[in-house]
C-alpha cells in the first residue's frame, strides 16, 4: 500500500532529491529564504565519494552558505595553485591563485569529501532543512506534464507518495529525471575512464605548495595523473585516459596492473610515490562525460552531476554542483514567490551556466589535443590571467572567449612545423 505522505514526512514546498553538494546548497539556499525544504538522500553520510579537490571560485556560493569559518577550522589542506608536469615529468611554473587574484577567494582546500559532504549537510540542516537520509526516491510524479512530487521507499520498505512545488534532481550520476525522460547526452569526445587509489607517505612539496594539485602527463600524452595531497598524509592519485586505451586492448582487466602499467610511463609521478605505501584500494569510473538536454521543466529542475559532468581536469565538479545549486536555488525562490514554477522560470540560469561549462569543456579539449600550454604562455603572456581565471573557475565572462583564436593559431603554426 502506498501512503500519500507518511511519518515525518509532510508537503513541503521544496523536494530535494540527494545531500551531496549540489543538493545541499540548492536546499539550504531555498530554506534561508523561508520556504519548507525536504532533502532525501538514499545513502547513510558519511559516505566516500571521489572528486577532492575544491577550485577557489566556490568561495562564493561558500559564503552564501555560511561554510567558509567550518571550512577555515577544518582540517583540510590548504590549496594555492595548480601545477603542470611534462611527460618528460617537467615542471611548469606553478599557476599561484593569489597571484593572479590577492583575495582570500584564492585560498581553497583539499578535501576529503566524505567530510566536506557530511558538513554540507549539516549545515543544510542547520539552516532548517528537513533531511532524511536512507530514503530512495522511486520516481518523480508528474501530471500533465509538470513534476508534482515523488515516489520515495524508506530502509523499512514502505512506500510513500511526497507532494511539493517544485522537485529538484541531484541525485548525482543517477539522474533520476534525466533518466526518466530520456534527457542524457553523452560527450561524443570526452570518452574518458579513470583508475584511482590513495598514498601514504607520498612525496609533498612545502610552503605554500604543499597542497597544489599536479596534472602530470603520460608519455605520449595518452592521458594524465592528478595529484592531490589531502590530510592525514595520504595522497590521492589518479590516472584518466580514453576509455577504450586503458580498458581495451589490454591482456588484463586488473585495476592495479593497468595502473601501475601507466606509472610506469609518467616519469613525474614516479619518485613522489616510490617510498609510499598504498593505503586504499583500486576504484575505476568509466565513461562520465555527458549533460542533459534541459536544466529544467515543469516544476522541476537538475543541478549538479544530475545535469552534467564534464571531467576530472581542473577539478570543476564541485564548483558546477555549488554554482548549479546556487542558481537553481534563486531561480525556484524567485519563482515561488510569484507562483511561477515554469521551465522558463526554474532554468532561467541555464544558458550563462551552460556556456560557463562550455569554457571549461574547451580548455580541457585542448589540453586532451596537446596544446602546450607553456608555449602559449611565453607567446601571450598577456593571457596568462585569462587561463588563470578558468583554473579558478571564472567562467562566466566573454573575455576569456578571445583566448581561443589564439590557441587555434598555435595549434596551426604547431601543425606547420611538423609537416
């Protein structure tokens, strides 16, 4: 028998369907304005979750939030910069935030998202969200069309029907309306796959190096290692590449020897992992490239990894699941209080966001292409700001639109030179 509400479940006006960070942001956001939000998230926080490394434009929606002083007294690694190694394991001068922005918005964190997802929601409830946690949302109601409310099952198996205004979709990779209406696009370039573990007493630079992320090429630029030193003296470190190179074509389906197969041709990240110990195991993700069609519809709204992932470069993630949640949360605010909870109304921010991801898309892109960034550094040091402002996630400005003719002429002069 299917209940129409359920204990401790009333009408709300907002249903928020996962706590990560996209989730708790759009919910927090909407419940500081004075509307009733309920966050179901199917999960038990805190819970792992990969994708560890924060770019300093979050600072903003951070703010919004109240979670900079929780974040200040953290014990998460701070982060100043990015830096680039060769896959002749050269180092690139290191892209120093502070630099190029001397704002405390230029100091972010590593973190381990386990706890920085755990304290995001909190802080939602602290801020008078209604979360419930073991609650797996079945389907999303919808009657002529427009989102009514959903279908959610608790851990004891009861069934029950949760009425509201509007519906919001951050239920990550498993997109529950993008699923449901057939909205996924898949990346027709980025068809990446990535192999990931943890180091103890992994080699760390010092100062304010410590906690740089290092984007360190494989030879022959088949792909690439991230390198993130968290807390506790653990490292994490990835590999992503084309999907079909690390999965296909290989006499072996083992994690740890297509792993350590890659090591072996990244000569940057040999040394800092020599005299580690591996402390976690093997994890893979495969094939995540894609976005929805729509950021919205009738009465209902995506955010975060339930819109899109774009990939793991640069570390955008969490800064377009706090974007996307804050701007869908301004979007449904303004749209409650005049009773209009139309697509145009909830996706008003869709367009600016979308292009903002685009940018970003594109740097990845040629970074996948082999554009060598230090050259175009050293041919239009004038632009250096321009790429700074994309590694801190500054996306929303034309400007950085004039970066691409001039990527495209060194590419061409590049190509002449080797014909």
């Amino acid at each position: 028998m299917i209940q129409r509400v359920g204990p401790g479940l009333s009408e709300p006006d907002v249903i928020v369907i996962g706590g990560g960070p996209a989730g708790a942001t759009t919910a927090t956001l909407v419940a500081k304005q004075g509307y009733s939000v309920q966050l179901l998230e199917r999960e038990h926080f805190p819970r792992y979750h990969i994708g560890e490394s924060l770019i300093p434009e979050t600072f903003w929606v951070l703010e919004r939030l109240g979670m900079l002083d929780k974040l200040r007294g953290s014990r998460f690694v701070d982060k100043h910069s990015v830096q680039f190694v060769s896959e002749q394991g050269k180092l690139s001068q290191p892209f120093y935030f502070a630099d190029h922005k001397p704002h405390e918005s230029s100091r972010t964190w590593q973190v381990l998202r386990q706890d920085f997802d755990m304290m995001m929601l909190d802080n939602a409830r602290e801020h008078g969200v209604d979360v419930h946690e073991g609650v797996r949302v079945l389907d999303v109601l919808f009657e002529e069309g427009r989102a009514v409310g959903v279908r959610a099952a608790d851990e004891s198996g009861g069934v029950r029907e949760i009425r509201c205004r509007v519906v919001v979709d951050a239920a990550g990779q498993s997109c529950v309306i993008q699923d449901r209406l057939g909205l996924r696009e898949w990346d027709p370039v980025l068809k990446k796959a990535a192999i990931w573990t943890y180091w103890q007493g992994a080699q760390r630079d010092a100062g304010r190096d410590e906690g740089a992320t290092l984007v360190m090429q494989i030879q022959g630029k088949q792909g690439w290692f991230w390198y993130i030193p968290l807390h506790d003296d653990v490292v994490s470190v990835g590999v992503v590449a084309p999907y079909d190179y690390l999965f296909t074509g290989r006499d072996t389906k083992d994690l740890e020897k297509i792993y350590f197969a890659e090591v072996g041709k990244c000569p940057g990240l040999q040394p800092r992992i020599a005299e580690a110990r591996r402390s976690a195991p093997f994890r893979a993700a495969k094939e995540y490239s894609y976005r929805s069609r729509q950021v919205a519809g009738d009465g209902w709204v995506l955010v975060g990894d339930a819109f899109g992932f774009l990939d793991p470069l640069y570390s955008s993630g969490v800064l377009l699941a706090l974007k996307s949640g804050a701007c869908a949360a301004d979007a449904i605010c303004a749209g409650l209080s005049r009773g209009d909870t139309s697509a145009a109304q909830l996706g008003t921010w869709g367009p600016e966001f979308i292009e903002g991801m685009d940018r970003m898309r594109r740097l990845v892109c040629e970074f996948y292409e082999g554009l060598n960034f230090g050259q175009f550094v050293r041919k239009h040091s004038d632009r250096k700001g321009l790429i700074t402002d994309i590694l801190i996630g500054d996306l929303f400005k034309d400007d950085i639109d004039t970066l691409w003719p001039l990527m495209d002429a060194l590419k061409a002069e590049e190509s002449r030179q080797a014909s």
